[in-house]
C-alpha cells in the first residue's frame, strides 16, 4: 500500500507541475530526417509529447511517401514502373507532384520533377571524383527530363514516356514543412517554429509582439563551420527557405558542378549565385524556387517573381559571388525590416 499511495502523490505531483507550466514558455525539440535535421519550437498549452506524435507522424508519412532511399516508398515503386500505365498514388504524393508541375510550368522548367535520370549520373560521378562524365549519357539522359511528359489526375501518375522517373527533393521538405504546419493549426498550436532540413516556416509570435527572428547565413561562413548571417528578418506566417551551391558539389573532368544544375540542358550554371533565399507564403513553394532561381539567375528570376502572383507575395534574395571572392547581394522585394 505504502507503495500504490507514493506511486500516485508523485503522479498528481507530476500532473500539478504540468498544470503549473507557463502556456507562453517556449518549448523545443529535435530530431533526424531525411538524412538531415528537424526542429520545433512553439508556445502553448501543448505539451512536447502531443506535438512530437504529430510531427513525427507526417515525417514518417513524407518518408514512406517521397524517400528515394526505401523501396518500398511511392516515388521508388513509380520510377520502377518502367510503363505509361497510370500509377495509383496517395492524395498526399498528389497533391506534392502537382504543385512540382506547376512550378515547373511557371519557371519554364527550371525547375523539373523528372529531372532524376540526370541526378543518378551526377550522384555516380561525385562518388568518383575521377569519374568522367560521358557525353553521350548525359544526353540520353536529357532526352528523359521534361515535366511536359507527366501529368496527375483521378488519383494516379500519368507517364507519357514509359522510362521517365521522378524526383521531388527540391520541395519535399517545404511540403513536409507545411503539412506539419496544417497538423499544428488543428490541434490549436498558437505560434510554432518549423525547421525541417534547414527549411523554415513560422506561425505567430513566440511573445506578444515579439516575432520569431530568422537568419540567412553567410555561406562564406557556412563552408568554414561557423553561422554568420548576411540577413535577420521577422517571419510571421511565412516561409523562409535557401538554396545555395556551397554545401554540395562534385568534381569531374577536373571542374566543379554544383548540385542544383539546369535541367534543360543538364549542366551547371554560371550565373555566379552562391544562394538564394525566398520568402513565401508556402514552405514548398519557397523551397522548389529556390532551386529554379539558382538555375535562373538574378536577372531572369527579377523579372520571373512578379508574374507568380498566384502564389502570393514572393520576395528572394541573391548572393552573387564577385571576383575578389566577396559576395553581392541583389534583392527583389527583399523586406525592409531585414537586418
């Protein structure tokens, strides 16, 4: 008795003290996915363990859903269908291949979904950094990439050319970011910060007018290890994610390809851009055109944001590399309140 009588003191001790926690506190925690990193951070009457189970539920979703690196996910089992017969898929795989196609349509395919022939070859080399990248591949791999070639409806993947195959990398974690962000609106989250593989989405304010702060590093920085920032802004229900060439790469030929190349002629860029970063409304929408203005460049991306109005108020921010090895920076509509 002795033991049922302090077994269940300590339970209402425990229930006292979750009761006492100051609903404006901010809670946080971590973990790993997609080969990479996640972290939350919120304020409310939650607790971790409520908001850990939803997030990690939708990661485990996004992961049997688009993770090129398990068989038995829906985008491995699609690229395998070496046919044009429709493809049954989940509303979610839907959902994430249509905002790719239109994003590839507005961006004129600089950014492609079916762009995965030519990573596979790119991925190959930079595993061999004497590797010699054949011509004649490249090309018959180009000949597979066309966003035109896929289309989604009732419910099922559409190929018009049986050996297409896709990859949705560039959006998967914005997609994933927003979906969690949907998840923690219906279980009354007041205010949250997302980061899902260095992608970020906030809602809310951590403190009455007291905004989440975010950073873009100075990538400068970044390739030596540290976090020094070229830019802080508040982010209220908005997404901030960044595309950059500094953190992976390869060498073949003896010259240096970053990974985000053009998909339209599967070759690097030299437009000199060193990172991108874009705010948007949407996490995915963020992230897949951060991709496309690296291959766009400055001048090209200037003139394409203001024509995506669709997708609400896109702002993004271009560091050009100079000569001397410093950085330019060029802003398009980049906020004010930036620091």
């Amino acid at each position: 008795m002795v033991v049922v009588k302090r077994s269940l003191c300590w339970l209402v001790l425990g229930l006292l003290a979750a009761c006492a926690r100051d609903p404006r506190e901010i809670q946080r925690f971590v973990g790993q996915t997609m080969g990479s990193s996640y972290e939350v951070k919120f304020v409310g009457p939650q607790s971790v363990d409520a908001v850990r189970k939803v997030v990690e539920k939708e990661l485990a979703a996004v992961d049997l859903a688009f993770s090129k690196w398990r068989e038995d996910s829906e985008i491995s089992r699609c690229n395998r269908q070496a046919s044009t017969a429709p493809f049954v898929v989940s509303e979610r795989f839907a959902k994430v291949l249509q905002q790719a196609l239109e994003l590839a349509a507005a961006t004129d395919g600089a950014f492609d979904p079916t762009v995965q022939p030519l990573l596979a070859i790119y991925r190959k080399a930079k595993q061999d950094p004497a590797h010699h990248l054949d011509e004649q591949e490249l090309q018959a791999a180009r000949e597979r990439v066309d966003y035109r070639r896929v289309s989604v409806h009732e419910g099922a993947v559409h190929k018009a050319r049986a050996d297409v195959q896709l990859d949705l990398d560039g959006l998967v974690a914005g997609a994933c970011a927003d979906a969690i962000a949907a998840e923690l609106d219906a279980l009354g989250v007041p205010a949250f910060y997302l980061e899902i593989t260095g992608e970020v989405f906030c809602r809310g304010e951590k403190a009455p007018g007291v905004p989440w702060v975010i950073g873009v590093i100075d990538p400068t920085s970044d390739a030596q290890g540290e976090t020094d920032t070229v830019s802080e802004l508040p982010l209220r229900n908005r997404s901030l994610c960044t595309s950059g060439d500094y953190r992976n790469g390869l060498v073949a030929d003896g010259k240096f390809f970053h990974h985000v190349f053009d998909p339209r002629t599967g070759r690097s860029t030299d437009h000199g851009v060193v990172s991108v970063s874009v705010l948007a409304d949407r996490a995915a929408i963020a992230d897949g055109l951060g991709t496309a203005l690296m291959v766009l460049g400055p001048e090209a991306g200037a003139k394409l944001l203001p024509t995506l109005k669709q997708h609400g108020a896109l702002q993004a921010l271009f560091l050009v590399a100079n000569g001397d090895g410093s950085l330019r920076r060029v802003e398009v509509g980049w906020p004010a309140a930036a620091r």
